[in-house]
C-alpha cells in the first residue's frame, strides 16, 4: 500500500517533473485539510469540552498536531519562522518531557480560551509556513512523521466526540447517516481459517511509513494456528451477557474481575438498556442507532475480549499470528475511505459471501490481542523529543491490530500496532477468536 493517501485530489497537471517532496508536502497539507473538515458544523462548545481525562477536546487536537509542525519542522528547519503564540508551547505540548512542561492533560477541557477561532488561524498561519519550506529545507522524514501523527489525531477525535456526545441526554449526532442502517440478520456462524506456523517474518519490511514500534523486523516461531473467519458481533456477545458472563469469576482475569465490580461493568461501552432490560441500541456518531446482531461488537475493553474468549472456548490471537494471517488478507477487503462528504462512521457487517478467508480484517473495529505492547528485539528510539513518540509507553498495554472504522484509510498496514490499557474502550475496539 502506499505511504501517502494517494487518493488525494491532484490538480489536472503533469506530474512527470515534480520533487518527490513536492507530493509529500501536498499530502500533508491535504491531511490537515481533512482535520479541519471533521469539525465543520460543531460548535465551540462541542470542541471545547473534555468528557474524561483519557479522551482530548477536538479543539486541543486541532491544536496539538499544529504545535507538533512547528516545534519540530518550522522552527528548526524554516529561516525567520515567527512562532504564532509563545504560550501554544505549554499548553498544546502533549508528552515531549524533553520540550518543556505542559498543561495537565486532565485540564484540558478547561482551555476555553484560545477560542476554536484562534486554532483555526493557528491551524492557517503553520499551513502557510509549511508551503514555504524549500526541498532542501524540508526534513522529509519528519513532514511524514506529522502526517501519520495527523492521522492518528483524526480517529482520537472521532472517538473522543463519540465519548462526549455520549454523556449527552440528547444523545447527539456527530453527523447524520449517510442511508438507512442495513437490516438486522443473524451473523453466519464462525468458521476457522487455519494457518501454517513456523519461522515467520515479523515487523516493518519496506521503505514506506512505519512508525519506530513496528520494527526492527525479526523472526519469530508460531505454532499451527486458527482465527475466526469474522470478529466477534453483537449477537455473539448477547449471548455471552445472557450466559452470565459478566457475573462469571472464572471468566475474569482478577485485575479484570476487579475493574467489572468496581464499575458496575455489564455490557460493552455506549449499549443501550431498554426499559424491558434488553439491549436494543447503541450510542454512535450517528447518534443512537439499533443494535445490529450481525454487525461487530465494539468498545470492549481487553479485559472483556479476554473474558468472551476464555466463555467461548478459545482465546485470543498473539499480536504475530494477526500479523502473518493479514499478509495473506488484501488490504483492498478494508473499508472505503472516510472522509467522503457524508461516510459511515460505525462498523458495519461484513459480506459475509465475499470470501473464504478472514473478513472484516480492515478498518472494522481495532482488534485485541493476546500480546503485551513490548519493544521488538533490537528496537532503539530515535534520538531527540520524537525518541518519545512510542518507546516511553511500552509498559503495562496491550497490542491491537486492524483499524477501525475511524481510521484514515492511509494509516492501516499490517505491521501496525496500536496499544491500549487493558480497562480502556472508548476505541473502537472488538476482537475475533483464535484457536491452535
């Protein structure tokens, strides 16, 4: 796939004598043209709010990712660059320790001030300074770095307003659904897509974009393995609630166990209870819509996967065997783009005839895995603040693998991995069986 979102709409010209960083610099500023396009129609309010410490007010990732472009490309690579505002330095700076201090990120729903206005012409003021950057001034390395950073920001925005709506009584809608939700069906049942195990080439392997995590590559030994054919879906999951798998100990992992108790956890994230006590919707960014028996289950938490797993007899993927089985799996099966004027934003059932292998591998729903978020053997972080971008979190995470349905369709590949603690699941985050 390429590293770049090629679909970007290029002017009727030729292309024939352009700089190679001519293209990566109009991919970037494309990129930040879409960010800007996910909060048209929201108002300063909706991109103001925090609604937990975990998620980030829209506005501040606005922000944030244009404080990334200038403290780390503008500034030390464009002559006579004017920093747009001092104080952006502290209050957009997310974990660079080695930057400077920063605002608590608890506190960032208090920022009413900047105003949305104000990020905006932040936003124009760097965009105008990127344009300006020559091809030897230009550190392609990092311009890419920042759009993948972008990238990443985009789909944390999406899910962070989906927490936030959430809160709202109103249950308000990010934007209206493009077409009537399909209908309900019962999922087919799971069939096993079995792999050969052996020596198996793990990690980054070409010279387009991987962030610092996915590589070195490395080898590693698998066993003879199976996966579902299909991620875990709601149905599935219904079935799990009425079997008393929330209330099933030997299920749990105690850290797990602890966290349901103590939370009152008894359904995935944003599910409706209707006043007979069923589950009939869910909370989207479509605002509330009817709970799709076949559709996957999203907004687990590790600890759930974990737990559906071990009710169903099975278990979860590692982290390598995911990766080796979506080498064989064409990243055409992922999801259309997302940024059309009116895209479905919710993960919607597979084709359930569209092939014999694994479906739904792309941009569904972010998949847990069995693996710890750890570095591969050999793994340095570069040198410098951008040496902070993924090596400092390698602790106490797990490893998810695919995409969802929030993820800008550059950004999905098959070395990715994206971590998350275990009791966290405002993501769009499900999971799909694995057996030996």
């Amino acid at each position: 796939m390429p590293t770049l979102d090629l679909a970007l709409p290029l002017h009727a010209h030729d292309h024939s004598h352009e700089h190679p960083h001519d293209h990566l610099l109009q991919a970037v500023l494309h990129t930040r043209a879409r960010s800007v396009a996910l909060v048209q129609g929201l108002s300063d309010a909706d991109c103001t709010v925090q609604s937990m410490p975990d998620a980030s007010p829209a506005k501040w990732h606005l922000a944030h990712t244009t404080w990334f472009f200038e403290e780390f490309i503008l500034a030390p690579h464009l002559p006579g660059y004017r920093v747009f505002d001092p104080a952006f330095r502290y209050l957009f700076n997310s974990y660079y320790d080695t930057v400077g201090p920063r605002h608590p990120r608890p506190q960032r729903g208090l920022l009413t001030r900047p105003p949305l206005e104000q990020i905006l012409a932040f936003r124009a003021h760097v965009d105008a300074a990127l344009q300006r950057l020559t091809r030897e001034a230009a550190p392609a390395s990092l311009l890419e770095l920042g759009l993948h950073h972008e990238q990443q920001h985009q789909e944390l925005l999406l899910t962070d307003l989906l927490h936030l709506f959430a809160q709202n009584p109103l249950y308000p809608a990010y934007r209206v659904a493009p077409g009537p939700m399909p209908g309900a069906q019962n999922p087919a049942p799971v069939r096993w897509v079995s792999f050969s195990g052996g020596l198996t080439d793990i990690g980054h392997a070409d010279e387009r974009f991987a962030f610092d995590n996915e590589g070195p590559r490395h080898r590693v030994w698998l066993d003879d393995y199976a996966l579902a054919h299909r991620p875990v879906c709601n149905a599935d999951w219904l079935d799990f609630i009425a079997d008393d798998g929330y209330a099933t100990p030997a299920l749990w992992l105690a850290d797990g166990w602890r966290w349901v108790q103590e939370q009152n956890i008894r359904a995935p994230a944003y599910w409706q209870t209707h006043g007979d006590g069923f589950h009939t919707q869910t909370m989207t960014l479509h605002g509330l819509q009817p709970l799709l028996p076949q559709a996957p289950v999203t907004h687990l938490s590790f600890y759930e996967a974990d737990a559906y797993a071990r009710w169903a007899g099975a278990r979860l993927p590692t982290e390598f065997e995911w990766e080796a089985a979506s080498r064989r799996q064409p990243l055409s099966s992922a999801t259309p783009a997302q940024f059309a004027d009116h895209p479905w934003r919710f993960p919607l059932p597979a084709d359930d005839l569209a092939t014999d292998g694994l479906q739904t591998l792309w941009g569904g729903v972010w998949e847990w895995t069995a693996s710890a978020y750890l570095p591969y053997p050999g793994f340095h972080p570069a040198p410098g603040a951008v040496g902070e971008y993924n090596g400092k979190f390698m602790s106490g995470q797990m490893v998810l693998r695919g995409g969802s349905c929030a993820t800008p369709p550059g950004h999905i590949r098959p070395s990715y991995r994206n971590f998350f603690y275990p009791h966290q699941r405002w993501q769009f985050t499900g999971l799909r069986l694995a057996r030996a």
